[in-house]
C-alpha cells in the first residue's frame, strides 16, 4: 500500500502486461525475507490472543459454534488490520474449522462449498475480460473517447468522466483498477488547467474520478465483486440469483440517482476555483493520450467483440438458458486461445486471485456458521436488538438502520469486500427471520458497505487516488462526510425501491 502511495504513476500501470516490471532485489542470505514485518507478526500475535479470548469467554453457545466464533474473531482481526491480504487471512475460516471441528462436524465439503459456486466462476470470467480490455488497451481507448467529447470545458469533461467511469464499471470488475486508469488522465487534466495539486480543482477531479467508479460498481452485476458476494449468498437462502440484465433494470435509476446526487454535492461542496477555470490555456491533453495509443490494434478490437459477445449473452440468457457464469468462464478460456484470443498464460498472474479465494470463503460462510448453529446465535443476540425497531418502520426504515449499521462496522474494517462478505450472511438470516426480502436486504449490505465511509482508508480504490497528493484530510472528510449522508439516505430510499422493482422485474 505504501507503494501506491507514493508511486501513483506506477499504480496505474501496474494492470498493464505491455512492458516487463524489473525484478525485486533478492534479499540477503544472512537476512532472509520474514513472512510479516515485525507489526503485522505483532498483529498477527493478538488476532491469535483475541481468538484465545473469545474461546475463553463463557458464551452460552455450543461447543461448536464457540470454536467457530473464536476462529471468525482472530480473522475478523487479520481484516482489520491487513495483517495479511483478506483473501488468504479468510482461507483461514474453512481450514481451522475443518482441523478443529473435525470432518464429522464440518466436513470438508461444506466448510468449502464456496468454491463449487458458479458465482465464483463467473468473477473469474469476468476478470479475465477485464484483463483483456485493459492490457490491449481497449477499455483506456473507450475511455478517453468518451472523455474527448468534453472538448474545453471543464463541466463538460467532468460529465463525460462520469459516462466513462460508469461504462467502465461494465468493462473493467475492479473498482481500483478502473481508477488507477484515470491517474494519468487526471494528471494531465490538472497540468493542463494549470491547477496545484493542493487546489479544490484537483480535488474535485479525483473525486469525480472515484464516485464515478462507484457508480460503475452499482450499474453492472459485474462492477464488483461485492455484487455477486451479496447475491450469491442470499441465492443460499432463497435459492433466487438475479441475471445480469434483472440486474441492470433494478439499477438503472438507482444509479442515475446516485450519479447526479454525487456530482451536485461534489460542485457544491469542493467547488472548483474559478480563476483556475478561466486560465486554462490547454485542453488538448486527452486528445495527446489517444493520440499515443496510436490505431486501434487487431488485440483491441478482438477484446471488444469477446466483450460484446459476453454482454449480449448475458442479456439475453431467459431467452438461451445458459447461466450467467458459464458463458463469463467460456469467454475467458476463448479469450487464451491462440491467434483468436488476446491473452497470454502472463495474464493469469493478473487475476486478483486474492479477492477470488475471498469470495469463495464468503461464499461458504453462511454453510459452516450454519452448520454449527453460530447464524442463529449471531442474529439473536447481536442483529435482532439493532434491526428489530428498524424493521418496524417497514422498508424504508430496514435499509436506513442496514446502512447505518453496516456503515460503523466499516469504520473498523477496512475492506469493503471483507465487510460484505461478514456481514451479508448474518442480515440475510435475520431478514429471513422476519420473512423480509432477502435479496433486497443482501443488495442493501454490499451498497452500504462500498458507499458509506468517511476516511480514506476505508476504501483501498481511494486509496490508490490519494497518492496523487490532490486530496488532504480536512478536503476528505468535508466532502466524503457530505457524501455519507446523501448516500444513506439514497440507500433508505433504495430499500423500498428495489421492493417494488424487484416485483415487477424478476
């Protein structure tokens, strides 16, 4: 992380597989590598003393499910803290509940049932398309096309930003890559205004570069991998997966809401100076970037029709039948074949295999706490006294007390992902309980989790764009404060929305 932080340049380049990354100095004989840096082994000490802890504290709970709750806090803890990457802290869930547990208790077969989901395949489908329309450059020269159409005007860029952010969330399934994307692009925009870095200017930029992103997110099934996280772990419950074009109708207002909500409230609230505006003597830097990318190459256009391909099979599934996620792996394995594909066995390395084995423990996560009975627990004696009086003001008021909720646990955990992938299960069983709509309520928790944060570390795509100096912590927290608020209450409104559309789109 340190490393984006002060190399953004490199951070934008980093999904590219064009030019060769120079190798890490090996390190000393006499000072070989530690796993951990001496904090992170530290971190990791106490997330194993908080699961000691927990195992120690005389919760009225089944032997079980007592085990199972200490194992959930020490990686609860491993999140928080990033001792490790998330993917591989949650692979320790399944693998200690199958060792300590015991296979009569928590057979193998359940503790990984995650990773046998098709909403597993279908992220590492989609990543694969993404990897092609980024490394052949497709999706940055659909990108700044789209941009270019905002000629010299400022207010004019900034809309066509927000198209191409939103159409790349279609494009390109992770929301840090479709961002480190714009780094180069924002730069030479606030070059070319001749605007500083620690001007309201520059940040209002980044900040439309980022909200857009989101807005990527929520429009396209496949924006984030929080979306299938959230759908696939209702589908365990109410055996129900939205297709990818349910998926677009459900959002498509949502999104136009959340779109135009956002870029008010970032005029508004960080906007930018008007001296900066009226001295522009250069808008040419996007025209100079397509200009660098040359003609578009036989890769590029053979990204595209595999990305045409998918889209349209995908819209189109009540009328073929073929799952969603069967025709995002297909492509991707087309997508390597040679002379027609676009990718090399390179590309693999590109996978966030991390998030991956994330979501295929998230997956999972609702089998083995069930297995043990911890759901049940979990909901009686943590959600049921929140949500209850929430869920008596109907949806309206479900969603609201969803967002809030979810909004202070992401104060503690830094990973969006993690976040939805914890929380999900739970709300989802408590909504059960109270015979609401699940699919609703696991679609509430994955928006709550990605648009309700305040500090910058809460989201690692922000993250990646504070390296560029152009935003400090009194711009973040004015703007992103402002943001929070409007966005609970887009989520609040969201509930009863979805409830309706859901009924009419299925």
């Amino acid at each position: 992380m340190a490393e984006v932080l002060t190399n953004p340049q490199g951070a934008s380049d980093a999904p590219q597989v064009a030019e060769p990354q120079p190798e890490p100095q090996k390190a000393s004989p006499d000072k070989p590598k530690k796993l951990f840096s001496s904090n992170k082994l530290l971190f990791f000490g106490i997330a194993l003393l908080i699961g000691i802890v927990v195992q120690a504290i005389p919760f009225d709970l089944d032997p079980a499910a007592h085990t199972s709750l200490a194992v959930i806090a020490f990686v609860v803890f491993l999140w928080i803290f990033e001792v490790m990457p998330v993917g591989i802290a949650s692979l320790f869930i399944p693998v200690l509940l199958v060792v300590l547990l015991g296979k009569d208790i928590m057979p193998a077969k359940t503790a990984f049932a995650g990773f046998t989901n098709s909403t597993l395949w279908l992220m590492i489908g989609a990543f694969l398309l993404g990897e092609a329309m980024v490394a052949t450059e497709a999706a940055k020269r659909i990108a700044y096309n789209i941009m270019k159409l905002g000629g010299s005007s400022y207010f004019k860029i900034a809309i066509y930003l927000w198209v191409a952010g939103i159409l790349l969330g279609a494009l390109v399934p992770s929301g840090t890559v479709r961002v480190a994307m714009f780094i180069p692009i924002m730069m030479g925009i606030v070059s070319a205004y001749n605007a500083p870095a620690a001007s309201r200017f520059s940040c209002n930029l980044l900040l439309h570069v980022y909200w857009s992103s989101i807005a990527g997110s929520t429009l396209w099934y496949t924006g984030t991998n929080m979306n299938p996280t959230a759908m696939g772990i209702a589908e365990g419950i109410t055996g129900y997966l939205p297709s990818y074009f349910t998926w677009f109708v459900w959002m498509l207002i949502p999104t136009i809401v959340l779109s135009v909500g956002c870029f008010v409230i970032i005029q508004f609230v960080m906007p930018p100076e008007k001296e900066i505006l009226e001295g522009m003597t250069n808008a040419d830097i996007i025209n100079a970037e397509l200009g660098a990318l040359g003609p578009m190459k036989k890769e590029e256009m053979r990204a595209i029709a595999f990305f045409v391909v998918a889209i349209v099979l995908w819209v189109s599934e009540p009328f073929h039948g073929i799952d969603t996620a069967w025709v995002a792996i297909l492509i991707g394995m087309l997508l390597f074949t040679p002379k027609v594909g676009v990718l090399s066995k390179k590309s693999i390395s590109k996978v966030s295999w991390d998030t991956i084995l994330l979501l295929g423990v998230a997956l999972g996560f609702s089998n083995m706490i069930g297995a043990v009975g911890l759901d049940t627990w979990l909901v009686d004696n943590l959600l049921t006294p929140i949500l209850t009086p929430f869920a008596s003001m109907g949806m309206l008021g479900f969603a609201f007390g969803i967002a809030i909720l979810v909004g202070l646990f992401h104060f503690l955990m830094a990973s969006a992902s993690a976040e939805t992938a914890m929380m999900t299960p739970l709300i989802a069983n408590f909504t059960q309980s109270i015979n609401g709509n699940v699919t609703i309520a696991a679609n509430i928790v994955a928006r709550s989790a990605q648009n309700v944060f305040i500090f910058p570390y809460q989201t690692t795509p922000l993250v990646v764009l504070w390296g560029t100096g152009y935003m400090d912590m009194a711009k973040c927290l004015k703007s992103m404060g402002c943001l929070a608020i409007f966005n609970i209450v887009w989520i609040a409104l969201l509930g009863p929305y979805l409830e309706i559309i859901s009924n009419l789109v299925v």
